[in-house]
C-alpha cells in the first residue's frame, strides 16, 4: 500500500508521503527498478539539500527479497540494513514494499507470541545445546515447548541464548530440571493476563532481531 517515488519527485511529495504512510522510508523506482530508498534523515540534512528525489545518495539498493520469501528471511534483510521496509523484487522488476509492521503482524500469530504459557530464557554453549533435550526436559514435567528462538548471547561469544515459550504457566520445576542438566535459566515470563499485549510483542520481536 506503500507507494514508490519517481526519481523527478519533488521533496514536498515525499515529506508529505512519508507523513501520510507513517514510515520513514520510501523507494525510489525508475522503470520498474529499484533505485534504492530515500529517507527521512535524508530529507532533513540540511547539508544535501536537493530539489529532486533522484538527486539525493539513496540508501537500500540490496534490500530486497525476491517474491514469496519467508519473513524470516525478510527479518534478516530488515535487520542487516536496518531498514523499516524491504522491496519485493520479481524477474527484477518492483513490485512493492513489505514494511516490518506488516511482519509484527506475521510474528504475532506465531505459537512462540500469540499462545498462552511461560516464556523461559537459557544461556549455553553451542556446542551443549540440544533441542530434542530441552524439549524432553520439559516434556518430562507436563508441559510441552511451543516455539524456540536461538540467538547469540550479547556478551560472550562462546554462548547461545533460548528463548522458550512454554504451554504452562508454572515453570518452576522445569527450572530446576533445566539448571540439573547444566542450562542457565536466566529469566522467565508468565504472559497468561491481558498486560502481555501488541507492544510485548514487539519487544520480543526486537529481542529476536537484535544481533
């Protein structure tokens, strides 16, 4: 529903575009060709100043997915050039913008987000992580692990971080039986009220995307 710039486009059609899409971004397409994108911060310098779209460095040229990507894949491109749209190229033509609302929206209807139960975070090494493990673990305590994300621990390269969410809302058992198997708990959630509502979920969507 985002619409594309022309290189000839003033700046006043895209301040008021992006004004009226509420996005800070938005592509620059030539013939059916991705450009590269334009961006607020772009149009606010004061130092590049220009009368056209075109004129200005655009940003984005490689950020692109071709069409029926899964917005995993879509995630790791939003990420890598922190980005909050991607292009969806086909045959090399544009065909449009997919914005990272639109992936929350994808996301919030996942198990790992959108189902009631605990959210238990771990911390191990890559080369102790064992799925099937967790999984046994806390199967042997009644409860049964709906999503896992696995990301690299911020502050040692030598870790792993899990993020699990759990069926059940009491995890204390399963705690223990994970600490027992040599995995640190480091934080758990219980999610089961109302207080667990979109921007939560944007929270854990940020905390899966965060390098």
């Amino acid at each position: 529903m985002v619409p594309p710039l022309k290189p000839g486009d003033d700046i006043a059609r895209a301040k008021q575009w992006m004004d009226e899409f509420r996005v800070k971004e938005l592509p620059v397409v030539k013939e059916n060709k991705l450009m590269g994108f334009i961006s607020e911060d772009l149009l606010y310098d004061s130092e590049i100043l220009r009368p056209e779209v075109g004129a200005y460095p655009l940003i984005g040229q490689s950020c692109i997915i071709p069409g029926g990507s899964h917005y995993y894949d879509i995630l790791r491109v939003l990420n890598e050039h922190q980005l909050e749209m991607v292009a969806v190229v086909y045959n090399e033509e544009f065909k449009g913008v997919v914005l990272i609302s639109d992936i929350l929206k994808e996301f919030a209807k996942t198990a790992m987000v959108n189902s009631q139960g605990a959210i238990v975070t771990i911390e191990t090494s890559l080369s102790d992580y064992s799925l099937s493990e967790i999984s046994r673990i806390v199967e042997m305590n009644g409860s049964t692990v709906l999503g896992a994300n696995v990301r690299p621990h911020n502050n040692d390269a030598s870790l792993i971080e899990i993020v699990l969410r759990i069926n059940h809302q009491d995890v204390n058992q399963i705690a223990t039986g994970l600490s027992n198997s040599g995995y640190k708990v480091t934080s758990s959630f219980n999610t089961e009220d109302d207080s667990f509502d979109e921007k939560d979920r944007y929270g854990l969507l940020m905390k899966f995307l965060d390098p």
